[in-house]
C-alpha cells in the first residue's frame, strides 16, 4: 500500500512537472513564433509604407515631364500654325523649367521623323541622330504611350540620363517624330536619399522589365543594372522576406506597380536589422523557460527526497503515513503550480520590457537600457503585474500633477526624431508655468497626434510646427467655466482647412486623408480627452495660413488655488 502511494506520488511530481516544463517550453516557443511573425509583418509594412512615399515621390517627377511632353507639343502646334513668336515663348519656358534643379531634367528636345534632334532645350547643342535609340524605334513602330527608356548616356549630355518619350504627330497625321525629356538618373537617385525612409533601407525605381532606373543605395554600380524581380501578388503588388538580386543581402522586400506607367518602385528593408530586437526577445525566452524547467526539475527532485524521508520515518504507522503523504503531495502540487504561475508572471513582465525593445531596434543605446529594465523587472514581478493591469483599465484617466514644459519638451524631442527632415518644431512655454491637472500619459499621446496631423498638413514642403503653453481662464463648455488653467497650443504653417471640413474636423471616423492612411479618429479622441479632463479643445484653421489646435486644461488643486488668490 505504501508503495502504492509512493508511486503515484512520484508519477504526481513527473506529470506536474512535465505539464509545468512543457507548457513552458511549448508556451515559450509558441510566443518566440508570434512575435517573429508580427515583427516581419510589421517590417513588410514599414516596407510598404516606404514604397508608397517613394511612389508619391515618382508620380511627382512624373507629374513635371507631363508638363513638359505638354510643352513641347503645343510649341510643335504653333509651329505647325505658323505662330514662331508663341513657339518661342513656350521654348523659353521649358528651357527656364528645365534648369530648375527641383525637377532633376537634363534636357527637354524634338526629334524628327527622320531620328535627327530638331530643338533642345540646350543652347547651341550639336545636332545628333537618335534613329538608333530604343525609345525613338518604338515610337516610329507606333507606340503612343510614354515609354521610357534603359539609362543610358547622353550623346549631347555625356550624362547618364533616362528618356522618357512621347511620339509627335507631322501635318496631316502620321509619325511626326519624339519629344524626348532626359532624366539625370544620378541627380535623380540622390534624391531618393532624401526621403524619410531612405537611411539603412534601399529604395528603387525599376522599369517592369527588371531595368533599374534609380537607387537609394550605390547608384554608380547598380543604375541601369537589370534584376530579376520576385513574383507579383495580387494588385501587382509583392511583399517577400528574400535576399537581394543586387547585394546579396536578406531583405524584406515590397514592390509595387506604378499605375498607368511602366515602372515599379520597391523598397528592401535590411532583414537582420529589421529583426535584431527579435533575436534579444529569442534569447531571453529562451533562457527564461529554461530556468522555469529547472526550478521546477528542483521543487520535483526534492519534493523526491522528502517523500522517501518521510516514509521512512513513518514506516510503522503506514495508514497515518499515506494519509500524511497525500495531504503533503497536494500541498506540493499547489506549490509547484504556485511558483509556475508566480513565475510566468515576472516571464510576462520581461516580455513586456522586451516589446519595448523592438520599438527601439535601431537605436543600441536604447536596446541596452530596456535589457536593464528586463532585468529589472523579474525583481519585481507583482509591481509589473500591477502595472500591466493598469494598463488593461487605459480608458480610465489616472490623474496627477504634471508640469506642462516638460512635457512640451520631451515630446519635441521625439518628434525632432520622428516627424522626418522637413518638419521644425519649436517650443514656447516658460518654464514656470503652474502644474496640471491631468494624465500625463494621455496628454502626451494626444499631443503626439496633434502634432503627426500637423506634419501630414504641411505636406510636401514641410514647415514649423510651434509647441506653446500659456496660463488661460477655462472657456465656456468646460468643466469649470473661467476657472484657472493652461491653455496647450499646437500651431502649424501648412495649407490650412476650408471652413466646411473645419466644421466636420472632430466628427469621428471624418478624415480627408487617402484610404488607409487616416482613421478620422485622432480629433475626436483630442476632444474626447479634454472633455474628461474637465477641459476643452478647440480649432482655428484658415486657408494659406496654417492650423492652431487650443487644449485647455485645469491646474492642479494647489496650484489653481494659489491662482485664484
């Protein structure tokens, strides 16, 4: 009977201990899946988000060698008609916009039917034959799309250019010769450089035949390379974890299809970059079961020991001994599950830590610090317990003093880092301003979004965003009207709003954003919190002149009665 129980009690520990070992490891490595998932996910959409700034970028170059293939044609009809005084003047337009350094154009010229340039936009340039020349074969055998062309060099410009061709129509109908717009590819891939995404990640214009026309990253050696190109999904559109055709390196590649022309733009995001903040998270996982695995082989091992004590102590009173068995093994078994569920909870608060270390990936100085609050935290698990349970309750606002120039501050310095080149942001608040009333964490949330709205409305040219505080009366609609508080203020320089989109501004799910680009959420949810802060929120906006956002909040007890006094 004794052996009985002593055996069951063991075959308890073992299925104890393998259920709490292989949840672990099971849980452990089913955790490590989802999050190398969610994080390439989150790569091939950072991918993806750079392709369709890079296309915005293209259709905009596009956009001015329209403008110019307009040009050359309504100069060709005033020739046509006789009007040399008109062609003249349309000439000297195309010849001042085409030294604009903004549209990175060479050279603007007409060739004849016979493949000799008739007109450039290059003062006293010799005449050449481009009958030889791609782009002027496919037009004689009747293409009348733009068609653009491999990079090659100019024989005019000895520059490494692109042509992008229209066909020109003689008297009459029928073939009347090229106009021809040649793209500086190098000027032109310098300028992918610019663009917000283009740091460590490589942005690319190609022709659909693989032909690339413009590169982010080593443009001498790769422009006018031909790559085979990975297969299209659905929308002519793929997204691909796969190693670069052009440098071997693994990428996390998105290509898309330029609607209405025959270019693609792409963008390969470094694979091992992108998931160096995964591999800190594998690793930390991993050693984390281990020790899970370990102290409960440990509890299992000398909860071994001290069944075989006891039964040797008891061996006489074997009924009394069985029954002590029991009551001590169930004990043990709540113990072991006790100290499994104990530990999964400091486990869950180290991969808390490590997510903030994904957010950080790019910045080493940053990864370091969250590895010291990972280690930090599995010292205090119930403190990340609770405030993990705060977090679950994140609708309700947990209030506190808070000093409105820090906060400006540390959110300039954030956007300094996030909001791209082209956007400025200033701070005007003094430094004495009284404290607030109101959670920090939302406020700073709000302000960020404020300021995300400004940058997009400042688009393409960028402008100043000004950060600004000043003590104010609580308006009318408010908590408490004419009561002391701050009055936040987001201002920025863009195009402003017209009065009937000015109106529907805080209407939830209203945006004049594209599809996919904007929820029409981040005004309502402003107001939204101001409204619960016991403040208020309100717009002025004017076209040409820019945005102002107000957020009125009140002070803190101490401080609005020291105003009042």
């Amino acid at each position: 009977m004794i052996r009985l129980r002593r055996r069951t009690a063991i075959a308890f520990l073992a299925v104890t201990w393998m259920t709490v070992a292989g949840g672990t490891l099971l849980g452990g490595q089913a955790y490590i899946a989802h999050t190398r998932h969610d994080q390439e996910q989150e790569a091939l959409n950072r991918a993806e988000a750079a392709a369709r700034s890079l296309e915005q970028y293209l259709l905009r170059t596009l956009e001015a060698i329209d403008l110019f293939h307009d040009m050359v044609q309504r100069r060709q009809a005033l020739l046509t008609a006789g009007d040399t005084a008109g062609a003249a003047a349309i000439a000297a337009q195309i010849i001042a916009l085409a030294s604009d350094e903004r549209f990175n154009i060479l050279q603007v010229a007409t060739v004849g039917a016979d493949g000799w340039t008739t007109w450039t936009s290059t003062p006293d340039a010799p005449r050449v034959n481009l009958s030889d020349r791609e782009h002027f074969i496919v037009h004689e055998h009747g293409l009348t799309e733009m068609f653009v062309s491999a990079p090659l060099v100019g024989r005019q410009s000895q520059r490494q250019t692109v042509q992008f061709t229209r066909p020109l129509s003689k008297t009459g109908g029928g073939f009347g010769g090229v106009a021809v717009v040649s793209l500086d590819a190098t000027a032109f891939s310098k300028g992918l450089q610019t663009l917000p995404f283009a740091g460590r990640d490589a942005l690319i214009v190609v022709r659909q035949d693989g032909t690339i026309i413009a590169r982010s990253r080593d443009p001498e050696d790769t422009v006018g390379r031909r790559i085979e190109m990975p297969g299209k999904g659905p929308h002519h559109v793929t997204r691909a974890r796969t190693v670069s055709a052009i440098d071997g390196v693994e990428r996390f590649i998105y290509r898309r299809d330029v609607d209405g022309t025959p270019l693609a733009t792409g963008v390969g995001l470094d694979a091992s970059a992108e998931l160096a903040s995964f591999e800190i998270i594998r690793k930390a996982v991993n050693v984390s079961t281990i020790g899970v695995v370990l102290l409960s082989l440990t509890l299992a091992l000398l909860a071994l020991l001290w069944i075989e004590r006891r039964r040797a102590e008891h061996n006489l009173q074997a009924a009394l001994a069985s029954l002590e068995s029991s009551q001590r093994m169930d004990a043990l078994g709540r113990l072991v599950s006790g100290v499994a569920h104990d530990f999964n909870h400091v486990l869950q608060a180290v991969l808390s830590g490590a997510h903030f270390i994904q957010k950080s990936s790019a910045d080493p100085e940053a990864v370091g610090r969250y590895a010291r609050m990972i280690a930090a935290a599995a010292q205090r698990g119930a403190s990340v317990t609770r405030r993990l349970l705060s977090l679950a309750r994140c609708d309700r606002l947990e209030l506190e003093a808070v000093e409105p120039r820090a906060v400006l501050d540390g959110i300039a310095e954030l956007l300094h880092h996030t909001l791209g080149h082209n956007a400025r942001v200033v701070v005007k608040a003094s430094p004495e301003l009284p404290m607030v009333l109101t959670d920090r964490r939302q406020l700073e949330a709000t302000l960020v979004n404020l300021a995300i709205n400004a940058r997009d409305a400042m688009q393409p040219r960028g402008g100043t965003i000004t950060l600004s505080a000043a003590l104010s009366r609580l308006p009318a609609g408010s908590a408490s009207p004419d009561a002391p508080g701050l009055c936040l203020t987001v201002r920025d320089t863009g195009a402003g709003m017209e009065p009937d989109i000015l109106d529907r501004a805080r209407e939830p799910f209203f945006t004049t954003k594209p599809r996919g680009e904007g929820t029409g959420l981040g005004l309502t949810m402003a107001n939204g919190f101001a409204e619960q802060s016991g403040g208020a929120l309100a717009i002025e906006s004017e076209l040409g002149r820019g945005t102002t956002v107000h957020l009125w909040l009140p002070l803190a007890p101490a401080m609005a009665e020291e105003q009042l006094a």
